[in-house]
C-alpha cells in the first residue's frame, strides 16, 4: 500500500477541522480497508464519504474507506476525504508534518503531509 500526495489547506485558527486529502495505490490483489489515520496536529480524525441523497450533499461519518485491489484512491472533498478534528495548531503553508494512515491489511503507513495555501 502507498500513501503519496497528502495535504491539509492552511489555517491560522486552532481548534478547527481541516480535511486530510491523500492518493491511495494498492498495488496487491487483495481489497484492503483504510481504518484510522493517526496525526499530531489533531485532536481526532474521522473518515467521512459524502451522501448524495435527498437534498443537499451531506457528509457522513463512516467506519473504514474500502480500496479496491490494484486500484488508486484518490480522496477529495466531495467524495471519500478524512477530516482531522479539533486541530491544535496553526497549519502554516509550505509545513509539513507526519501522519499514520493504519490499513486493515497493509497496517500502518507514515505519510509526509504538505501544508497547502487555497488560492
């Protein structure tokens, strides 16, 4: 399993929920689960898919994020995304920290998070 191209946008206000947004490759014939991301800047991380249904979008607090053997996941604001709750420091863009990104199969991959300013 790898991790590449993770990012959260840039926020100068602590406490806040930023999303977490990654690419996910397996590589195996086997499906996998992402079950947890682990990150030092937040409080706690939630795994979220957006539903489509009656009305407006809505997100969703869901249990794990399937990948699909020899697939890439790419996760976004309006589908599959992790969310890092309460954050506890400023996010300054061009920083980076590093992030746990647990897999029901693959285990735990540490991941570099780039820090992004928002045009």
């Amino acid at each position: 399993m790898q991790v590449f191209e993770a990012w959260v946008p840039a926020a100068s206000r602590v406490g806040i929920d930023v999303p977490l947004l990654m690419t996910i490759k397996n590589g195996s014939d086997d499906a996998d689960s992402l079950l947890r991301v682990r990150c030092p800047i937040a409080n706690f991380a939630e795994k979220h898919t957006v539903d489509r249904g009656e009305g407006s979008p809505a997100m969703r607090a869901i249990s794990s994020i399937p990948v699909a053997p020899r697939t890439v996941v790419v996760l976004k604001p309006d589908q599959y995304h992790l969310m890092l709750v309460q954050t506890r420091q400023p996010l300054v863009a061009g920083e980076t920290f590093n992030c746990s990104v647990v897999f029901q199969k693959a285990g735990t991959v540490e991941t570099e998070v780039h820090i992004r300013q928002l045009p």
